[in-house]
C-alpha cells in the first residue's frame, strides 16, 4: 500500500501531460489555421478576381484563335491547381476559411498532404516550412504518446487475458494481432468508407476504401479529398469530423505498426532478419498485472534477482531476463 500512492500520482502525472499535449495540438492546428487563414485568403479572393475578369474578357472577344485559347486555359489551369476554379458552381465557398485551413494545417502536420489546396503566397509558403517543421515531429510526440498508453488496455492485457485462458504466448499474439486487425480495418476502413460514400454523392464504396487506405498510409494522392464537393452541407463540421477520423486512425495505425513488431520479435523474426528489436520501454508497472500477480511483484522488488544470485552482484542483467512483452508467462 505505501507504493501504491506514488504509483497513482506517477500515473495521474502522465494522463495529465498527455492531456496537455492533446490540448496543445488542438490549439497548434488553430493557430495554424489562423496564420494560414489571414495570409491566403486575401490572395485567394483576389485570384478569383483576376480568373472572373479574365472569363469576362474571353466571352467578350468576337473571335478567338489558337493562342488566345491556350493562353486562357492556361491561367485557368493555374488558378485551379491552387483551388480556384473558373467554374461559377465551384467558386463559392473559400478555400482557407477557419474550417478549411485547419484541415490543411492537419493534414500538413500528420504528413498525409493531400495537396487540393497549396498556399499562394510567398509567405504562406515559408510559414508552411515553419510550421511543419514543429508541428510534423510534435505530431509524432503526442501518436506515440496515446499509442503508449492504449499498450495496456488494447495489447498486452488481452494477450495475459488469452494465456491464462491456456493459449501458450506465440499462438496467443498471433490471435490478438488477427483480432485487432480485423478490428481495425472494419472500424476505420470498411466503416467509415460506407460513411464517405453516402455523404460524398460521387463516390462509390471503393473510392471510399481508396480514400481511407491512401490517408491512413499518408499517402495522400489529392485524387478524392471530403468536403470539397460545391456547397457542402455542414462543411465546417464535416472537415472537423475527419480530421478526428484522421488522427484516431494514424493513432491506430501505430498500434498495429507496433503490435506487429513485438510480436516479429517473440517470433524471432527480428534476429533472423538482424533487424532491431522493438523498444522495451513500456513501464514496468504497465507490464506487471500481466506478468505476475500483485504477491510476486512484491517479492520481486524485495528480493534478489536470480541473476545477481547465481553470477554476483556486478553481473549484469540478461535483456531476456526482464518481464516484457516477449516473455510473458514463457517460462
């Protein structure tokens, strides 16, 4: 018991500054959007200006050649890579609004680029460098640091929960990894491709499943991006809902990423391959409800290891002498 109050404020200690992280990434995305929104969108509004004089200028000639045509679908062709379209239907709603520039900043930071919309300014572009240059390795910081706390609940307490039901470890991580993949392909593949293909009027289950695959990979190829359609209902909250579905998604992504190593290591997949093994650095107390019961880890920590036992107090300690994931319940 006189553990267990440090051990508690240690643990409410990490919820809280992984807490803080969350919250700092929300506020970094609405800086972002911000800065993005009041640099782009006046040169936005003024590129429409120029595409909408330069089509009143083409209707009104009388005769039109060759090179007049080339020349205006090139300037055409321009402004609509940078999200600006000649067409009168497509132009209505702004592409760096408040909603729109957050998900630009999101999809920046997360590295998943879809690149229907680029910034237009000189300084945009430099902001663009700044930005991704924090905010791509902090990303990486607050998926790495959910990834770790999901470890417990959604990995290594069902493969304890599997060995005690009589698995032996390798049959019980190749089960858990086979349920979680299939859990995780229904629930951010399948399912979410029904949703795009319902809201998104032109596209079909499997540009639904294309679209999910190419951002959930960071991808990213630009060809179906959500929310884009011409006056999208409910656009702000539409681009706010999949930049959650993106985040949760890449997080998932992570675990299996991570799963899939450990369970490559305990196969020996690792050393046959001379490939590094995945990083022990779970907490300890992350691992010991799996690995032993609350009596054992009480004589553990008081007592001798059996390595210093037998080999002498300055020997050190064998890697595959260590609870971990690998050696659950293998001896």
């Amino acid at each position: 018991m006189r553990g267990s109050a440090p051990d508690m404020r240690s643990v409410g200690r990490s919820w809280l500054l992984l807490t803080g992280f969350v919250l700092f990434y929300i506020i970094y995305l609405l800086f972002g959007a911000l800065v993005f929104s009041s640099i782009e969108r006046p040169v936005e509004e003024q590129l429409r200006r120029d595409v909408d004089a330069l089509k009143r200028d083409f209707l009104n000639r009388s005769c039109v050649n060759g090179a007049a045509l080339e020349a205006f679908l090139s300037k055409v062709l321009r402004a609509n890579k940078y999200g600006v379209s000649a067409l009168r239907n497509a132009s209505s709603a702004s592409n760096w609004d408040l909603a729109s520039s957050m998900f630009f900043a999101n999809t920046l930071v997360t590295t998943v680029g879809y690149g229907h919309t680029s910034p237009l300014s000189d300084m945009g572009k430099a902001f663009s460098i700044l930005y991704a240059l924090i905010g791509v390795p902090f990303t990486m910081l607050v998926l790495t640091a959910c990834v770790q706390k999901l470890l417990v609940p959604l990995v290594l307490a069902p493969v304890g929960l599997l060995q005690r039901w009589g698995l032996e470890p390798r049959p019980a991580v190749v089960v858990h990894f086979v349920v979680l993949l299939v859990l995780v392909v229904l629930g951010f593949f399948m399912v979410p491709a029904a949703i795009f293909s319902t809201l998104e009027g032109s596209w079909s289950f499997l540009d639904g499943v294309y679209f999910c695959c190419v951002s959930l990979f960071t991808i990213g190829l630009g060809d179906f991006v959500p929310g884009t359609q011409p006056r999208q209902k409910n656009k702000a909250l539409y681009q706010v809902s999949v930049m959650v579905y993106l985040f949760l998604g890449l997080m998932m992504m992570f675990l299996l990423l991570r799963t899939f190593h450990k369970m490559a290591d305990l196969h020996g997949v690792t050393s046959l391959l001379q490939l590094p093994r995945c990083e022990e650095s779970d907490q300890d107390d992350d691992r010991e409800p799996i690995v032993e019961e609350e009596g054992d880890a009480h004589n553990d920590r008081t007592s001798p290891s059996p390595v210093a036992k037998g080999d002498g107090s300055s020997s050190p300690l064998e890697p595959g002498s260590q609870p971990s994931y690998n050696t659950i319940n293998k001896g």
